[in-house]
C-alpha cells in the first residue's frame, strides 16, 4: 500500500493543490527512507515551479522547470498532508515538508519505507526505479497481444504474474485478487495456462477493476488516507479481498461445504478468492 488507485488519488490531489506552484523551501527532517533523500534534494527543488505532476506505476512524479522531476512513493504508510497556508507547526514523522507559493505539502511516514528523490526529467526512464518497468494497466498498448506474449512462457501462478512490475506496473495484492475475481480465474492457474478468451476478459476485469477504486478513492484498510484526512471507501467495495468466510457477492455455493473465500499466502502475500466462482 497505496497500490496504483490510491497513487492515482493522491496524485489527483496534488494536481488540484500545488500544480503550477513554486516551491519556497523545502525542509527534510529526516533522510533515512528506503533510499537515503539525496543530500542535494533541497537545492536541486528549491526555487523551482511544479509544471506536472503525474503517476508512473506506483509513484508520483513530479515534473520541476529546472529540467528535473522529483521521484515520491509513499511506502506503506506514508500519508500526504496538504494545507493552505503555511505552517512552522509539524507533527511527528512529518518528515519533508515543502512550502510553496499555493501551500504546503507535507510527507510524513512512520515506518520510513516510502522514497523521495529526483533525477532529470529526460532520463526518468533510465533511472534504476523504472528501466525495467512494465506498461501501465491503462497503456492503450496493455492489450490481448501484448499480455499473452508476457505470460506463454511462465509456469508461476497468475496472481503472482499480476504482482510482477516487470509485467504491468501499478498492481498490487488488493487489486490482483479483486480483478482475478472479477475475471473468474483462480488465482493458483499455471499463468501459461489462460486462453487468449480469459487474458482479454482479464484485461477488462482489471482496468474495470482500477477504475471503480480510483472513484472510490482508493481502498483505506490501514495507514492510508487521502491528502484531505479523509479515507478510501473502496475497500467497502471489495468482493473477496480480506473476507475470508464470507459468501462473495455472485455466491452461488453451499457455505458449509466450502467455507466460502478463501485465504492462501502466495509469494508472502494474501490471496483470497472464491474457489466455487474462480477457475
């Protein structure tokens, strides 16, 4: 967490507040975060307007007139703070607060596993974050052909092929199960396994899937939160995701003989499904 809908969310959010803007200052508190923040962050954004600000799979991408752009994931438990007005009160773990012309935006974390840094804007594709990521699940080229040449060859269950970066970005483990469900597949088939019938019906399972989250402005389960304080209410949405035992909204099965969804671990991360609806 935040997976592509709550990414999106947030960075609609700082589209509406701070696109446009110059940033005054920028204070970090603290560097240690997954990568250390470059000692010359500050420099480098200072005094500079934000011209876009845009998401590349699970990051947030701010595009600077310096001819930079600043690189942000916000972990999982990092929340995005924005206020109005300026402030010089700040609470714990508000670790990088930028002040700019239109407000202030603040990242605090406190686990400490998001990221921020920069590189120049022209070489963002060959920075070592995304030289090998995958094409958006909105890429108007994530088609039949180009998923089915991605997955002819892998043996690995297609829930763990959803969650791999290199193959689509911005998936993660709510949305996998969610869009899997969606397609009706189960989430242990062989992912060499699918026809070209359910790789399309996937495709669609999946963007139908990330579309309705982004509306719902994510899914708030624990740490996240929008940029306003308030919480996601897609999770309020979810068909199999963290209900296991319970019936799933197309149930069609006897409870008492197959315990309804089911919760496995694949890859060190929770899967849940409907074994009745899911083949």
């Amino acid at each position: 967490m935040p997976e592509l809908p709550e990414v999106e969310t947030i960075k609609e959010a700082l589209n509406k507040s701070i696109c446009g803007a110059k940033i005054n200052s920028v204070l970090v508190n603290n560097r240690s975060f997954r990568e250390k923040i470059p000692e010359d962050f500050e420099s480098i954004t200072k005094n500079t307007t934000i011209t876009k600000i845009w998401r590349l799979a699970k990051y947030a991408i701010l595009n600077l007139s310096n001819g930079y752009s600043i690189i942000w994931h916000f972990g999982m438990s990092g929340k995005v703070k924005i206020l109005s007005e300026n402030t010089s009160v700040y609470e714990k773990h508000d670790h990088v607060i930028f002040q700019t012309s239109k407000g202030v935006v603040i990242f605090n974390d406190t686990r400490r596993f998001g990221l921020i840094s920069y590189c120049k804007t022209n070489e963002l594709m060959k920075h070592h974050l995304f030289s090998e990521i995958g094409i958006d699940p909105f890429d108007k080229n994530f088609d039949v052909q180009y998923l089915a040449s991605k997955l002819k060859n892998k043996k690995t269950p297609i829930k763990i092929s959803l969650l791999d970066q290199k193959i689509v970005s911005g998936i993660g483990n709510i949305y996998a199960s969610e869009a899997l469900y969606k397609a009706q597949i189960s989430p242990l088939r062989e992912t060499s396994s699918l026809t070209l019938d359910e790789i399309e019906n996937l495709i669609k399972a999946i963007q139908f899937t990330l579309e309705k989250a982004i509306k719902a402005g994510g899914s708030t389960l624990r740490d996240y939160k929008k940029p306003d304080g308030s919480m996601g209410y897609f999770q309020n949405e979810h068909c199999v995701y963290n209900k296991t035992g319970q019936r799933c909204p197309n149930c069609v099965c006897d409870l008492n003989s197959t315990s309804g969804i089911v919760k496995i671990t694949q890859g060190g991360r929770s899967t849940f499904y409907c074994s009745t609806l899911q083949k």
